[in-house]
C-alpha cells in the first residue's frame, strides 16, 4: 500500500502569489489526491488566509494555520510545529516559492529511505551561478507570468535516476526521525538553523540524500530576503537585503558558538571546552572581543564589561527589525526561543580568578598580530591534533588539560503554548 504524505508549507507576508502557485503545482502534479497539505501562515498582509479558505474544498485534506503570537513565530518554530501536527509518518517540507514536478510524490515516495533526509533538486533562474546540486533554467522571477505547461514539460527532461549527497529544501522525511534529531533548533532566527540540524544529522549517521528525480522550481530566497531581492534599483528591498546579511553575520556566530567552525555537513564538527583570557583587553575593539567569543566557552577580560553586555543585549536587534517585532513584543515572544546566557560566556578578570580550567588560551592584546588571529581560526581543530601540555602559537599559549567536547548533538526547544494556534 503506498503511504500518504503529509506536505508542510509556510507562508509569511507577500508571498500569496508565490502561494498559490504552489498549490497549482500540488494540485495537478502529484499522481494522488490523497495526500494532506498543512499551510502555516507566519505572518499576512495578502488575504491569504481568507483565500486558502475559499479554495480549502478543492483539496482532500488541507489544514490552514495561523497563531495569535504578534508579529510572527519564525521559521525554525514554525517548521517544527507543521512536523508535529502532520498526521501522516511521511512529511514533505516546500517553501513557499516553489513549484513541484509531475509525479513529485511517487518520485519522493520511491527514493525516501529509513534514517534519511531526502532532498529534491531545484531549478533556479540565473541569480547564484552554477552549482552541481542546482539545475539554472530561467523561468522568471516572479510567479506572474510563469509559464506552468513549459515547466512541466521542461521538469520531465531533466529528472535523473541518481542520488548524490547534499541538504537543502525541499526535504522529505520520517516525522519519527526528524522529531527524534529535535527538529529545526529556534536559536537561530534568521538562517544557519539548517547547517545546525545538518550537523546533527552527520553526528548521528542520518543519511543526507539528495534525489534528481523530484525536482522543484525554487524562485529562490523570496521568504529570507523578502520580495524583489534581486532588483537593485528597489531601494526598499536592498535595505532589507543588506539587514538580512548582517543578521546573517549574528547566525553565524551562534552557529560557531555551538560548533567551534563553520560548515554545512561537509565534516563532523567539534568543539572543546576552551577559555579564554585576555590580558590588556583595553587594547582590543570591544566588538572584535565579541567576534572571537563563539570559539570559546568562556572569555575573561581585565577591563569593563559594560560595552560588551550592550553589544551582546543587541543580538536580536536585526531579527527583529526584519521580522517585524518591537521590543514588548520580542519580552512576550523570547520565551519560546533558545537563547544564550552571557552570564556564564564573559567574565571580569579583576573580580573573579580562574581557577580550574580545561583548556585555556593565554591572549595578550598588546601583542596580538594577524597569525594569531589564524590560529584562532583552527583553534579546535588544533587542540583535537594536539596532546595535554602547554604550548606556544605565536604570541598565544595554550594550556591544555583535558580535552573535554561540548555536546551539540542533543537539543530540545522551550515547549510552545499550542493554544496560540487556530487551525480550519
């Protein structure tokens, strides 16, 4: 008997067109109407709502959900929910700016395994040059106009019987596998919270699979970088574009935080518990104090705290401007996010002593250079190919004592009050 699947899509402002074009697709490409599709609007300045209402009959089984938490949930959020309130084994992840295959669903339900992740092959316009997991085709960058016969056509010559080895949406899954990994990880608000579940993937030995015969056309980063990303003479949308990389800058540094570098399941990550002392702090410029913290689990400085706590209180300042939370909102909101403790990451050198340690490195800002700065950059690297003992890199010394790993393989989110949800 062939399974039914359950097909998660969410939704946020501006994205109606590129909505109703993916349910066009989920309409007449899929070989069964069988299957459930469960829509999560985020956020709705479209009528959105109102629309999936009025077509909700066409479809065998389509759940809309919305939440009475302003502004938004978020994506990490919300993809778990759709997962957990799923009612089939099989669930399929789209964005919002995708259009599927005919026969998407017997191509997934053949090339699906146990303790995999499959992910199908997109078909992007020209915007990010060439890749060998992407196919560029352009068939616009806007849903108005797409010609929807052309696609199907074109889809069918390009699917292949091969697999390679690659994440990225769309995924589809076990919703045992993906609820036992703990789902997308809400620290991370804006992006990275996909090279995060990668990782714990690799650590656990779940099988990264990316199929060439279920294919999507993916407008491409309609939902992170918001609508007309791509037009440089829209003023409004470059602003927003250029928030996102900085945002994106905050990801990455909670990614190293967790993992010690940076990587999207190419290696298996790990990271020591390290401490840091910085001696003449003073000297350094309080943000780059800031950039070298996530290598390490604690950073002891010898001068005033103050301008690193206000940079650090700022963190989820560009989150929230692009997604739209003031700051009463985000004091509602933060409980549903994992999110640091800066108490237990920056210590003040003159008021407490650092007496038991497992690795520490000894940086002197007055004599700190270029190099050191490298070595820092393969600070784990280095101690995981290094035996207990002290040595000099540079102008740095490293203490080590025992080689003790942070686990970042196990994690769970803050229980999320599902009275906030409304589902029709």
């Amino acid at each position: 008997m062939i399974e039914n699947v359950s097909f998660v899509i969410n939704t946020a402002r501006n994205e109606l067109d590129n909505l109703k074009l993916l349910l066009k697709s989920l309409q007449k490409n899929l070989d069964r109407d069988t299957h459930q599709i469960l829509v999560f609007i985020d956020s709705d300045n479209e009528g959105t709502y109102e629309w999936l209402k009025s077509i909700k009959n066409d479809f065998n089984d389509l759940k809309i959900i919305t939440h009475s938490l302003p502004p938004c949930i978020g994506y990490s959020r919300n993809n778990n929910l759709l997962v957990e309130l799923a009612d089939n084994e099989i669930v399929s992840y789209l964005q919002s700016d995708m259009v599927i295959s005919p026969g998407y669903d017997t191509d997934i339900l053949r090339d699906i395994e146990n303790n995999c992740i499959l992910s199908a092959t997109r078909v992007e316009p020209p915007l990010h040059g060439e890749s060998s997991q992407t196919i560029t085709k352009d068939f616009g960058l806007e849903p108005n106009g797409f010609d929807f016969d052309e696609w199907n056509n074109y889809a069918l010559t390009v699917k292949q019987d091969k697999e390679s080895t690659f994440f990225f949406a769309p995924i589809t899954f076990y919703k045992s596998l993906w609820l036992s990994l703990g789902g997308y990880d809400t620290y991370f608000r804006r992006s990275r919270e996909d090279s995060d579940f990668v990782q714990r993937c690799v650590h656990k030995g779940v099988k990264l699979k990316q199929t060439h015969n279920a294919i999507v056309y993916h407008f491409t980063c309609t939902s992170s970088r918001g609508k007309d990303w791509h037009n440089p003479k829209n003023t409004e949308a470059q602003e927003r574009v250029q928030l996102q990389k900085q945002a994106d800058i905050v990801e990455v540094k909670r990614f190293i935080r967790k993992w010690g570098n940076l990587n999207h399941g190419e290696s298996k990550l790990v990271k020591y518990d390290v401490d840091f002392t910085i001696l003449n702090s003073i000297n350094f410029h309080p943000n780059f104090i800031a950039q070298i913290e996530p290598l390490a689990s604690r950073v002891w400085i010898d001068s005033d705290l103050s301008e690193i706590n206000e940079i650090v209180l700022n963190e989820h300042k560009l989150a929230n401007k692009l997604l739209g939370f003031t700051e009463d909102q985000w004091d509602t909101a933060k409980q549903f996010y994992n999110l640091d403790d800066y108490s237990n990451v920056y210590k003040d050198l003159t008021k407490e002593k650092l007496l038991q340690y497992n690795v520490l490195v000894e940086i002197n800002a007055l004599k700190f250079t270029q190099d050191d700065a490298n070595v820092l950059n393969s600070l784990h690297s280095i101690i995981e190919n290094t035996e207990v003992g002290d040595y000099e890199y540079g102008n740095l010394i490293f203490r080590i004592r025992s080689k003790n790993t942070i686990n970042s393989t196990e994690m769970s989110n803050p229980v999320f009050d599902n009275k906030l949800l409304n589902i029709v």
